[in-house]
C-alpha cells in the first residue's frame, strides 16, 4: 500500500512536468533553440516514414468526427452508428472544407459545407442539390490495437495498402495479461530516427543507463548501480520487425547483486511508431508495456505509453517497473531532443550495429 501511494504521488508529479518545457543544460534562447533546430532538421535524410501510426486512444474515439495531424497531413477520425472506425484524409475532394467539422450520420460523414455524404470507403454516397460525384476521400487502412487507433500512413497524399500487420498478442487476447495502465508523455523534440537508432547503439547504456533512479523521476538511489548486456537484431521472418534485447542486473557500491534486476524483449513492428516492451521479471511475472510515437513534425512526436501485466502481478509494481523504464527513456531525452544525425558517423567497432539498423529502417523511408 506504502509503495502504490508512493508511485500515485510520483506519477502526478510527472504528469504536471510533462506538460512544461524540459530543462537543459544547454538553456537555448529562442533564437539559438531556432538555429539549432534548423541544423538538426538539414542533417537527417528523411522526415516522415511509411508504416502503421498511433493517432489518439481508442478511448476518444466517438460519433463526433475529429481532426487528427499526423505524418506531416491532416486526418480526420471519426466512428459511425455501428461502432466502425474509419482514417480518411481531412478536406473535402469537392470545395476543401476540413471533414472535421461535419458530422455522423448513420454510416457516414456529412461535410458541414455542402452536405456531401462520404462512405467509410471514401465515396461520394450522397449530394443533396445535385447526381453523385465520382469524387473520393483516401481512406487509410487503420485498427484498433491494444487501446490505441493506428492508421497506415504513406507518404503525403499517397493512399496505400498495409502490407504488414500489426504484431499480436496471444496472452492478452486471451486475457492472461490484463490492461493495468497508460500515461501521456505529451510532444517531445526530437526526429522518430533517433528511437530505432537507440536500440543498436548498444555502448551508451553503461554510460548514460548505469544508475538506477527513483521510478518516475531523474533521482538516483546512492549506490544503486545497473548492468547492462543489450543485443540488436532484424527479424528472418518478418522484415519489418527488428529486436532489441538488454538484460540488466543491479549492482551496489560496484558489485552484482545476482537474481535483481530483469529481462527487455523489444519488438519494433516498422520505423519506430509501434514499440512493444517484454518485461521479464522472473518469477514476479512479466509485464507488457507498449510505446506509441506520432511524428507531427520533423522534430516532434507525440509519446504515449500503456502496459498490460500477468494477472497476478500487483499494480503497483508493474507501475514501478514502466516508470523505471520511463526514468531511462527521459536521461535519452535530453540528448535525444539537441543532438544531430551523422550520415557518416565516426564509428569504432564495438559501437554495435548501428549501421545494420539504419540499413533496417531505411525500407520504411524509401
């Protein structure tokens, strides 16, 4: 009980400090912050990838239709009387009113404008001054997955097909794992590339990753250290899957402390939107967190969590373990939010395979 009181009050203390600014030591001005972020913009080679992307909870969804940005184009989201959902692009092909601001009708979407009537497959069902149009909306493949709504995105004004589906679950279809949570980190600054790239660079977690800190927090535990052994690897059956696997083992004043500590599986289902965690805690069970990234912009996405647990694990510590990955995420974003892409970095051999994985994700920027 101590414990679950502790983390409730941790985890509303992070919620009031993700909505603020982050502080730097590098305190730029708004001039320099815009100097810095046009340099850093000019050195990656892509902005927006091609793949499945989070667009908002499923918990949001209702009959009303709802602006949604994403990928650099504009959505609309909206779910009709039967309870379908639907992702079509958001202005109208016949005078350009943004969708948004229509609304649901039975099985369709009236334009505010005109009164047009749109199918969830994009087609003109109804004109009401006039014969149907041959006019269309791109409609964008899209599910539901584990509470969050993701849309296939291609390239801007691009309509394409999923070639791939989202990775599933058999342990919380069939409900072995039960949903214990999420938390909205809001908008970070910072390019999708730097996540996938993470998780090859395998040397900066005995430099950046070695302290343990409070779940939720940047406070370290005096003494409390952690181990690090992480591997990365593409799927041979899936090419749009990669993994990432760390095994981290905590460590006082310098020594192991063997049986402490736990097990990272990480799945990425394309460029780095979808992220699913594997928490292994041994015999305390296992936790499913998933990370959702939503590029709005070359140095900006939006970042949300959710995590399932085995029935028998106590909520309060599949909250300690998601915040204790969180309190790792943030120490990379700082760095993550000021730094530049090098397309030909200055490598040493046991650097990992951070060439292998830009290899990887490159199909997904082609």
């Amino acid at each position: 009980m101590i414990v679950d009181a502790l983390l409730s009050v941790l985890e509303k203390r992070r919620g009031r400090q993700a909505k603020h600014p982050r502080s730097s030591s590098l305190a730029p001005t708004p001039e320099e912050r815009e100097s810095l972020d046009a340099a850093r913009v000019a050195s990656y080679p892509g902005v927006y990838p091609t793949g499945w992307v989070p667009l908002l909870p499923a918990s949001e969804l209702s009959d009303q239709p709802q602006g949604v940005h994403a990928m650099g184009r504009s959505l609309v989201v909206f779910r009709t009387e039967s309870g379908a959902t639907h992702v079509m692009d958001a202005f109208c092909p016949h005078l350009g009113a943004h969708l948004a601001l229509g609304h649901v009708c039975g099985e369709t979407l009236t334009c505010r404008f005109h009164g047009w009537q749109f199918s969830g497959a994009g087609e003109v069902v109804s004109v009401p001054y006039g014969k149907r149009s041959p006019a269309r909306v791109g409609v964008h493949p899209s599910e539901v997955y584990y509470g969050m709504l993701c849309a296939y995105l291609g390239p801007a004004g691009v309509v394409a097909d999923a070639p791939y589906l989202l990775g599933r679950v058999p342990e919380i279809e069939d409900g072995r794992y039960t949903y214990r949570g999420s938390y909205d980190a809001h908008d970070v600054r910072m390019n999708l590339l730097e996540f996938a790239e993470n998780s090859a660079d395998v040397q900066h977690f005995a430099h950046l990753h070695d302290q343990f800190r409070i779940p939720w927090t940047q406070v370290p535990l005096p003494g409390v250290g952690l181990e690090h052994s992480a591997t990365w690897r593409k799927d041979t059956d899936e090419p749009h899957v990669c993994w990432f696997e760390n095994e981290a083992t905590v460590t006082w004043r310098g020594k192991r402390i063997e049986g402490r500590g736990g097990k990272a599986r990480v799945r990425f289902d394309g460029p780095g939107t979808v992220i699913r965690f594997e928490l292994d805690l041994g015999e305390r069970g296992t936790v499913m967190l998933f990370q959702f990234h939503t590029p709005k912009g070359a140095l900006r996405q939006h970042v949300r969590f959710r995590w399932f647990a085995e029935q028998h694990v106590p909520d309060g510590l599949a909250r300690f373990v998601v915040g204790h990955w969180v309190s790792q995420w943030e120490q990379d974003l700082e760095i993550w939010e000021t730094k530049a892409y090098r397309p030909q970095p200055g490598l040493v051999a046991e650097d990992g395979p951070v060439i292998a994985m830009r290899r990887w994700v490159q199909q997904f920027y082609a």
